[in-house]
C-alpha cells in the first residue's frame, strides 16, 4: 500500500532507457526496506514525422495533392513555405489547347436538407479539367520551383493520349526541370476519359499495363500511379501498374457522381447553362470509401510486392491529423490532401502535423513507420469474424463459469483459449519492438553478463483498483457517493468489504495456467482497490489479462483514482542483487541508494504521470521532490 520512487541506475547497469512496464504499468521497488525500484528513465521525445519514400526524403507526410492548391508557381510556393511534405502540380499533358474548362465547375453538398446552404460541407464535386496552362508555362515554373526550393519535393503530375511518343516525350521534358518524381494520372473521371485518358486508361488494366510499360521504361525519377475509384476491384490496376515498374501507388481519385438537382429549377448542379455532367465527388464524405480502396490496395501490396521499396499514398477527405493518421494506419507512406486545401487554405498543413503529432504522443510513437500499417493486422473475412464471435463467446462462457464458482473450475477457459492471458512481445510490420514493448530492451539489459553476474531478484507488487464500467466509479461504491471510511478493507474479507474477489481470483488462476510466478493476492486500503505479487523471480515474467474486460468491469492503474483521503494505488519492487543479499549487503544497498538519489528528478518523470497527486507526503506516501531512505520504515518506502 506505500507507493514507489522510480529509479533508473542500480549496481552500475539498468541504465539504458529501459522501462520495463508498458504504458500505463507502474513498477516499483525497493530492497527489503522497499525503498527503491528498477525503471530506466525514459525521456519523451518529440514525434517525429518526416518520412523517406521512394528515396524522397520529406519533411512530413502531407501532400498537396494534384488539383487546383497545385495549378501554378504561386500556389506551389506558397504551399512549400506553409510546410507541406510535398507538392503536386496540377496534371499536364502536351497540348493544353485541347483543354477547355467551362463555368461554374464547382458544386457543394452540406449536411442538411436539399439545397441547405448554412450546413456544414461534406461533400464537393468538380467538372475541372487538367492544367489548360500552356505545358511550356507550367514547366518554366517547376524549374523555377527547383531552383529556390531544392531541397523539397516537386512532383510533376502528367496523362497523355494513347501515343508512344507522346508519352515518350511528356516525360523527358517534365524531367529537365528536375522535378523529384512523377505522378501518372490514370484517375480524372469526367472530361478527359472522353479521349481515351484519365480513367478511360485506369479502368483498363491492358491498357494500363502497356502505358506503365511505356512511361517506366523512360523515366529515371520514381513512378506513382494514381487509381480510380471508379472500378469494382480496385488491386487489379494496382497491381498491374506496380508489376509493370511503378514505386507507388495513390489512390483515390475522385468518385463518378451526380451532386444534385436543384429542386426549384428542377436542373442538374453545377448548372451550365442549363445543364451539367456527372463530375468527380470528394471531400470528407468519400473518407470511408477511400480507407476501403487503400485498405484493400494495402493488402494486396503486403502479400504481393513486401520485398520491393513500393509505396502507397492515401487520397481522401482528410481535414484533420486523425484522418491521415487512419490512412498511415492502413499502410500508407504519405497522405494527400486536395479539396481540404480548397476549403480551409495552405495553412491547413500546420494543424495537421499538430492533431498527427498529439495522435503518435497519446500512443507513444517516436516515427510514422513505428504504426504504419498497424490496422491492417485487424480485418478479416465476414466468415472469419463469426468464427471468431463465436469462439469468444464460449469464451466468456466459461470464464463466467470459473467466476462463479470454484467447485465447477476446470482452467479450460484459460487453457484453451489463449487470448485470455498471453505473454507477448508486440512488434511493428516492419519488424520493430512498439514503444511501449520495453519487454525487448529489459531483456537485452537482464542477458547482459554484468546482470547476470549480480543475480538480480524481483519481487513485484502492483496496485489497482477496479471501476464501475459506465459510470467509472470504484467497485462496491454507491454511484456517486462513498463507503465508509478505509480501514477495515485492507487483506478484508466480507461481502461488505470486499469487492471484486472473484475478478481477483479468476485473474489469479490464469497467472497460473500461463505460467506467471504469482505469489500472492490481497486486498488494499481503498474499496475496490487490490494488489497482486509476482515473484521472486529474474528477468521477464509478467503478461497482460483480459479477465477485467470479461467480467464487465474497468481496470485502472490511476495513481489516484479518488481525490481526497483515499489510498492512491502504487506499485512496489522488491529487489536484490547477490552482493545485497550476502554478508555486508546493507552497505551494497545503500551505495546504491546514494547513486540512484543523484539523479532523482529524471526518476520521478520516469515513475509515470498523475504521481504528483498521490505523492504528496500525506496519506502514508512521501513527497515526491523528496528521496529518503530508511530501514524498515513505511514512510521512507516510496
């Protein structure tokens, strides 16, 4: 029930940033006088979000995507200076006379009734064109680009009519300029389909593999090709397009759609003239739809093409870092952005890395390649998923079974169902332990020979308390009010001073069914609050539990779950090495102490956060800006 110091240096090792907990675990410690525990100290780093793609180095992952935010040196200066990742210009091809745009081209569907114009934009539709600046203009200004920004990425976004040569030939002088890569446009739904290009080309993996054919085989930057949405399956012309020599896919492109008929003039929108063509829908309503294109391109991509340096650029509705942050999840190196820069202006970029930033924090990510892709692990097949409800639920069955009573308990809910406790290493697709795995660097720490030489016991002791599931109250307490004070449930016993035993209890014998050396359960000063032991033991023994979540309830690791007198919940280490625990040993300890005591701040931001409430010196705690030492001394056990 005393509460715990977190401390870093020991005998001379543990002091390579290691944390053994994961995030949210508190670990403490002390020798015999429990006056000390063995954490490393772990500094927070600022997230990092630049990202290497394709062998473009780029400060973030956010894209100005090919559209209107990319149509001339103004625009594209102007979204560098902002911060963007990366520019694409607006899409080019040789001859832009035969691009002729038409007035108005825009139309906005807002939440609400049918022509609401005070609700909120959800969804946007263009009838634009590619670039009709004359090409000789637009490259002039990539190479100007080029030349004041070097050191960012251009990518130049080009479609061509069925021609060799004209393919041929867009290419080579897209590249004199210096541009850092190539975006093949094989997406634009309306307008240029008409003459056999944008989608017209996309939709036809024959023909998409043959024009991949021709543009890799004459260009020396890296290739993406941009998907259509537009098409049943949208891997086949990925596929083709990487197995025909493209680095990277982009997808989506806008969606085919009708936006609406004006009711009171009975005329399609945007209305030209009287009349309208079905254009390209985007913005945050095709979000959903977008995650389903690169969830499935994802895939296919990680099963087909994992041994290439193929990347993926995910296109759709994003206005807030949790949206790009969904992409990433799904696999994706970079994000692109479009009709949010139309809507919300260049600056947006600065919110983005901010809202990306505050996600990767919450989660502990250091990098973008640390979680992309980490969903992609979740989605199955619908027949998947009843196979798995249905193991789940027999599941639940028997661990309701065991929690009930003892005399039907047979461990099969625990046995043969091995999701209820597993000792696990967690790694990231690429390989790399998460952040929060600190199981990997503790055992590069116990394997060293200085380590083991000591001998290192652990003997760990972790408090929590457990709540209320919907109203996150302490178990056993009158919804929103309190027991009676705290003193007879310290090791209680009694319905009326202890909640929670058979919670306690299953977890107690699936530590043993899994092979954990759990010594030990009781009850703690606080209603609803518990404590288990583990150990003595060396090195790596401990797993997570689901046994709180069967029963229905909420487990918590909070310092200080209840403000005022009530007992905070802690964790304590009990720990020796072999000099401590032979002849002279108290001197060993208390060298160590004085070592550890040397760099007690940086301790203490290891411990965990919400400590300050519950270090306070009141309520059998020390202070927390204090280190004290004694001998057999409760006061002194933090």
């Amino acid at each position: 029930m005393a509460s715990s110091i977190g401390l870093t240096h020991l005998n001379g090792f543990a002091s390579s940033g290691v944390s053994f907990p994961p995030s949210g675990r508190r670990w403490n410690g002390g020798a015999r006088v429990r006056s000390f525990r063995i954490a490393a100290s772990e500094t927070k780093q600022e997230p990092d979000l630049s990202v290497n793609v394709n062998g473009l180095h780029m400060p973030n992952p956010f894209v100005i995507g090919s559209g209107p935010p990319g149509t001339n040196y103004k625009v594209m200066k102007k979204a560098f200076d902002e911060g963007w990742g990366a520019v694409i210009a607006k899409t080019v091809s040789l001859d832009a006379a035969k691009v002729i745009n038409v007035t108005p081209r825009y139309a906005r569907l807002r939440a609400g009734a049918n022509g609401s114009a005070k609700g909120q934009i959800i969804g946007w539709q263009n009838i634009e064109l590619i670039s009709d600046r004359p090409l000789e203009t637009m490259l002039k200004e990539f190479k100007q680009l080029k030349e004041e920004y070097p050191d960012r990425i251009l990518i130049a976004s080009i479609m061509e009519e069925y021609n060799k040569a004209g393919w041929e030939e867009l290419i080579d002088r897209v590249e004199q300029t210096g541009i850092d890569a190539i975006e093949v446009n094989f997406s634009c739904p309306h307008g240029m389909p008409e003459r056999k290009m944008g989608a017209a080309v996309g939709q036809d993996c024959e023909l998409l593999e043959e024009v991949c054919g021709w543009v890799n085989a004459k260009a020396t930057v890296p290739v993406w090709a941009k998907m259509t949405p537009n098409i049943t399956d949208i891997t086949l012309p990925a596929r083709a397009s990487l197995r025909s020599g493209c680095e990277g896919v982009a997808a989506i492109n806008t969606i085919m759609s009708v936006m609406g008929i004006n009711l009171k003039t009975l005329h399609p929108e945007p209305c030209v003239e009287g009349y309208s063509t079905p254009g390209g829908y985007s913005s945050k309503a095709v979000h959903p739809i977008a995650l389903g294109k690169v969830m499935s391109i994802a895939q296919m991509m990680k099963n087909e093409f994992q041994d290439g340096d193929y990347s993926l650029s995910g296109i759709g509705g994003v206005e807030t870092g949790g949206d790009a942050a969904e992409f990433i999840l799904l696999g994706a190196n970079t994000v692109q952005v479009c009709t949010g820069v139309m809507m919300y202006g260049y600056d947006l970029v600065s919110k983005l890395c901010s809202e990306l930033k505050d996600f990767m924090r919450t989660h502990n990510f250091a990098t973008i390649e640390e979680f992309r892709g980490a969903s992609l692990q979740y989605f199955t097949t619908h027949t998947e998923l009843v196979r798995i409800q249905q193991e789940a639920i027999r599941e639940r069955k028997a661990v309701k079974k065991g929690l009930q009573s003892d005399k039907d308990w047979t461990g099969d809910g625990f046995v043969k169902e091995s999701e209820s406790m597993v000792m696990c290493d967690s790694y990231t697709p690429q390989g790399k332990p998460i952040p929060s795995n600190t199981r990997f660097n503790a055992l590069k720490i116990f394997s060293h020979s200085d380590v083991v030489t000591a001998e290192p016991w652990f003997g760990i002791e972790q408090e929590y308390t457990l709540l209320q599931k919907e109203v996150n109250w302490p178990l056993g307490w009158p919804i929103g009010g309190y027991p009676r004070p705290q003193g007879p449930y310290y090791c209680g016993t009694g319905a009326d001073k202890a909640f929670g035993r058979d919670i306690v209890d299953a977890h107690y014998k699936a530590c043993l069914y899994a092979g954990i050396n759990i010594s030990g359960v009781n009850g703690e000063v606080m209603p609803g609050q518990w404590e288990f032991q583990v150990g003595p033991c060396t090195g790596i023994s401990a797993g997570d539990q689901r046994i709180t979540e069967m029963a229905g309830v909420v487990l918590s690791f909070d310092p200080k779950p209840v403000c005022g007198d009530w007992n905070g919940a802690g964790a304590h280490m009990n720990y020796s090495t072999k000099p401590m625990r032979t002849e002279g040993g108290y001197e060993e300890i208390k060298k160590a102490i004085e070592k550890l005591g040397k760099r007690h701040k940086e301790h203490m931001l290891a411990y965990g956060e919400g400590n300050e409430r519950r270090l306070t010196g009141k309520h059998e705690t020390a202070n927390m800006s204090q280190l004290q030492m004694g001998n057999v001394f409760n006061l002194d056990s933090i």
